[in-house]
C-alpha cells in the first residue's frame, strides 16, 4: 500500500505534566549548536540517560526560545517508547485540537496509575504547548483496513517498526512525520514529528488541566487557566 503525503496547516496542541519546566535553562545560554549538544549531552550525564543525542546528525538539533522543551521530547524517552517511537530516540506528538490531547494523555496516565497498587486517588496537573504546522507529512487517516496494526491500542511493536523503517535520521531521506487518526478519540487526529528542528519555535503556552481521580479511579478533568484562542 502506498501512502500519500498531506498539507498538515494549523493549530497544535500537547499536553506534558507541569511539573516539567515552563522554561529551558539552556534557551538563553547557548549559543549555537555546538554548545547546545554540550549542555545536553551533561544534562543526561547528571540525569544518567542514554546519550540519544549521538543519533542526531549535524544540523538536527532545535535552538532558539522554548528549544529545550522539544528536545526533551526527543532525549528524555520512556523504555517502552510510544505509538511511533521506540526507546532509542523520541519524538514530538501533539493533537490537532485540545480534546484529543486529552484524551489522549488521560488514556496514558490512567494505565500507568491502574497499574498501581496506590495509583488512585490520583492528582496530575498538565499544561497546554501549542504549535501551528505548516508542512507536509505522510498520511496514515484511513489506513485501518489495510495497516490495522498501526492502530493497535496498546500494542507498539509494529508500528514503532513501521516508523523506524521511515522516521529521520534512521532512514534516507527519512519523513518529518506523520498524521493518523486518534486511536482514543473518535474522529480525533493525532500528529508526529521526527525531527527537532521540524517544530515551529517558540512553543506557545496555552491553558493548564488537572486530571483527578478518586479512589475508585473515576476521572474529572478541570481546566485550571484559560487563554484566549484565536
């Protein structure tokens, strides 16, 4: 099956815990590439994380204001990895519209406390980074019938297969990324970007959710901020 390209144009939104800095303490302070693969590369010396760093060629690291927020994407990876990625190098996923993403990030963090046995009662506070894209990336909407592993629910293997066969740096030329359509929401859509630099900076700050769960692990979602959406 041959998949096609699509013109990806608009808002962005990703949802992280915010407990995560709002600001990279190396925004400001390095001043060119160079200097930036040095501050990473002792950032996951002090944080004792592979050195993910090494698989980005020359060229492939983000710089500039919010740059160290979507390099975290890429360098601070769980094991198991995700939808798109494995554990050897991250990735930047974000949802084309609020709801989606949280959706999206409540089906994660919900998983991860159910498998504790002190999971819930549960606090999580998260806040919104929105980006607006204008690029093209490979179009996964509509492949279910014919790529139904892609779309699996909890199981990755074949689809972080599928990426790594296609993603940048470990393929020629390699995609930026891909659009799909959201496994936890229906008619939700979900995007991934492979490459840091593929991320419009600055990431702009939106609203901050809190996801509470009570003892028998039943969810309330507050929206904690707003900001005006244009």
């Amino acid at each position: 099956m041959s998949l096609p390209r699509a013109r990806v144009r608009g808002r962005t939104h990703r949802l992280i815990l915010s407990r995560y800095p709002t600001v990279g303490v190396f925004d400001d302070i390095a001043a060119d590439e160079a200097e930036l693969r040095l501050a990473f590369a002792l950032e996951d010396l002090t944080l004792r994380a592979p050195n993910r760093l090494a698989l980005l060629p020359e060229g492939g690291v983000a710089s500039g204001p919010t740059a160290s927020v979507v390099m975290a994407a890429f360098l601070h990876v769980a094991d198991e990895g995700g939808r798109f990625h494995d554990a050897s190098l991250g990735a930047w996923y974000a949802a084309r519209d609020i709801a989606t993403a949280i959706e999206e990030t409540v089906h994660h963090n919900h998983r991860r406390l159910a498998a504790s046995a002190g999971g819930f009662p549960a606090r999580l506070q998260l806040r919104e980074l929105v980006v607006a894209l204008d690029m093209r990336l490979l179009d996964l909407r509509g492949a279910q019938a014919d790529r139904p592993e892609l779309y699996r629910s909890d199981d990755y293997t074949a689809s972080q297969t599928f990426a790594r066969e296609r993603r940048w740096p470990f393929a020629e030329p390699g995609e930026d990324g891909f659009i799909w359509e959201s496994v936890r929401r229906p008619g939700g859509q979900c995007v991934v970007l492979f490459r840091p630099t593929a991320v419009p900076l600055p990431v702009v700050q939106g609203d901050h959710y809190e996801y509470v769960w009570d003892a028998a692990g039943e969810l309330t979602v507050l929206r904690l901020t707003s900001v005006e959406r244009r």
